[in-house]
C-alpha cells in the first residue's frame, strides 16, 4: 500500500515539474518579421506642455497610421515623450536641441500576420532620444491570440521623410 502511495506521489511529482515547460515545447519556432509605418497614411494630434517651471517638457500623441510589411493593418498609438532640458519656445521641442529625450508608445494593431487576423498590442520604447530603440507584443485577440515578438526599431530621414522601420521575430504560442 505505501509502495502505491510512493509510486503515485512521485509520478505526480514528475508531470507537475514538467509542466511549465509545455508551452515551450508546443511554441512555433520564431519567424523573422520587419515592418514599417507607412507615414503617407499618419495623423492625429497631440499636445505639449511644460513640466512645471523646469526645462521639461511632456508631449501626449493620439495618433493613427497603417503598417505595412510582415505585419501589417491599421493601427492606433498613444505616445508620450519627455524632452529634458530643453529651453526653446512651446512650438515643436523636437526641432531643438534638447539634452536628452525618451519616450514610451503604445500600439493598438488590427493586424494581418502570416494569414491570421485579431488585434495585437505592441509597446516600443526609446530612451536614448535617438530614434531607435525596442518593441516587444504582449498581447492579442481571435487568431492573434498567442503571438509574441520583440526586436528593435529606428527612425530614419535619409529620403527626407521619416521611415520607421521595425525589426524582430515573432511566435505563436499554443
């Protein structure tokens, strides 16, 4: 009687320590992704304003445009970038010199990838104040539901518009 109580314990023992890992097993391999905002198709607004009687400045975009590529479909962001140390008049702090910029963008995404349809949530950062920086999906709705993915990004002006192009690799998980 305690040999079965032992064998079952230990057998039970085994199949929750392996466990965790089952999703990792099941996952598909990562795919290489690169997509870009499409800026003929940008707008929305935004607004700045002084952080108290500092040198810092907040602005807050609601933004919209379509992406294209790997991963592609209409998006909407929210955006908020902190300008510190900048001096210069209420107009537009990105055409000044400023000590140092960052910001944190969240993308809402009712995208197409790789033949299935939903809603994906992509967050991408940039806390050098040089146009580049990282992404990562946390989240996603009906066929999207499992996809996960990171990489970098950057912003581009050498055809005098910008290009903001995103690089990684995605997954399904099961």
């Amino acid at each position: 009687m305690k040999r079965k109580i032992l064998l079952t314990v230990l057998v039970l023992t085994a199949v929750l320590s392996i466990t965790p890992y089952i999703g990792t097993v099941l996952a598909t391999p990562p795919t290489p992704v690169l997509f870009r905002v499409d800026f003929s198709t940008f707008g929305g607004t935004r607004e700045v304003r002084q952080a108290g009687n500092s040198n810092n400045w907040i602005m807050h975009a609601n933004t919209y445009a379509d992406l294209i590529g790997d991963i592609e479909g209409s998006m909407t962001a929210e955006a908020y970038w902190i300008f510190h140390g900048w001096a210069g008049p209420v107009d537009d702090p990105m055409m000044l010199e400023v000590r140092s910029v960052n910001g944190h963008v969240l993308l809402t995404i009712d995208a197409k990838v790789d033949g299935k349809t939903g809603t994906i949530q992509l967050r991408f950062n940039d806390v050098t104040g040089e146009s580049v920086g990282t992404w990562v999906i946390f989240g996603g709705t009906d066929e999207l539901s499992g996809l996960h993915g990171q990489g970098t990004w950057e912003t581009s002006y050498d055809t005098g518009v910008p290009d903001q192009v995103f690089e990684g690799q995605i997954h399904f998980d099961p």
